[in-house]
C-alpha cells in the first residue's frame, strides 16, 4: 500500500525526501530529458565548438576594409596571434613539416576540419590557443594565395605588403583587391 492507500504498481515512488515525491515514471521522463539536453549540447559543440571563437575575423571584418587599402590584423582582431596561417580551398593541413605546422595540422584533424572548393580559412594561432575563421566564396569575397598573385594583381597591392600563405602575428595584415569581377582578400605582412 502507498501513502494514499493505494496498491503500489507500475508508477512506483522511488524518492520521497518529505518535499516531494518522484515517481518512476516522472524519473525516467527527467533522465531522458537531461540526456536530450546533454546529446543537443554535444552535437552543438561538435558543430561549433571548434569554430565558436572565431567570430574575431568575419565577413563583415573584410566588408569594413576598403579595396585597395591594407589593415593590419591587430586593428581587426582581438586575437593575439603568434601567426595567421590561410587555408586554401580543398587545402586541409599545412603542407610544411615544422613544429608549428604539425600543431595546426592536430588541431584540424582533431576538430574534423574538412576543406573544399566553396570554401577558404583563416587560422590564427595563439601561444596557447588556435582560432579557425572559415569564409564562403563568392563573388563579394574570395581569396588569393601567394602563388595565385598574378603582376597584374601584385601592381594593386599596397607599397611595402608582401604576400604570405603564413603570416607572422605582430606584422600580419590584409588587403583587399577587385580583380575579374571578384573581390579578394590577400593575406601578408606589413611593415
């Protein structure tokens, strides 16, 4: 017999604390929440967790920086970066065999990273920490790499910027140029 006098059946109490009484049935409802709240967080870190700090670069980072001109990435960024490294479309690792290289590579391996054609990153690297900034291509924004920079290209880049596929974090900066219709970012180092 239960509290109310009635037979005890499916909706047993299993905790009676004096507040309050938790059925069987209302445990097993509060479990199976806990563990959809605990699977959601999950699949939201592994969505975004890797990618959620990289809100220091974005489109509107390069919306602001006017064609033709240079800006540093200190005065786009808050991130203190040791090194901002570009990730080409369909490049998934840095090609190079150093230390550095290998950290990054670990990093996108360990955060799934998967490269393709409608796609380009920014990876800025900290003492301590890795930010990744992907972009979408297209027409209003699209990269070129070093060895992408035709004389045609090089003759639009500001005095003094030299284009680097890696750049180091103190000197590195951006520029933004038209050419064929499109516009792109480059990224290099500044005086």
């Amino acid at each position: 017999m239960t509290e109310g006098g009635g037979a005890k059946g499916p909706v047993d109490c299993i905790a009676n604390t004096g507040l309050y009484r938790v059925s069987t049935q209302e445990a097993r409802a509060r479990m199976n929440f806990v563990r959809l709240i605990g699977l959601l967080g999950s699949m939201a870190w592994i969505v975004y967790g890797p990618w959620a700090n990289a809100g220091s670069l974005g489109d509107a980072t390069f919306k602001n920086i006017p064609i033709g001109q240079a800006a540093k990435l200190s005065d786009l960024s808050s991130f203190d970066a040791q090194a901002v490294c570009l990730l080409q479309p369909y490049q998934d690792r840095l090609s190079s065999k150093d230390a550095f290289a290998a950290r990054v590579n670990m990093y996108l391996v360990a955060n799934n990273y998967v490269a393709d054609e409608g796609h380009f990153a920014f990876v800025l690297v900290g003492k301590e920490t890795i930010e990744f900034a992907p972009f979408k291509r297209s027409q209003k924004l699209d990269v070129l790499a070093r060895h992408e920079i035709s004389s045609s290209a090089e003759e639009m880049l500001p005095k003094g910027f030299a284009p680097h596929n890696c750049a180091s974090g103190q000197s590195a900066g951006f520029v933004k140029i038209g050419l064929r219709a499109r516009t792109y970012v480059v990224l290099g180092e500044l005086p």
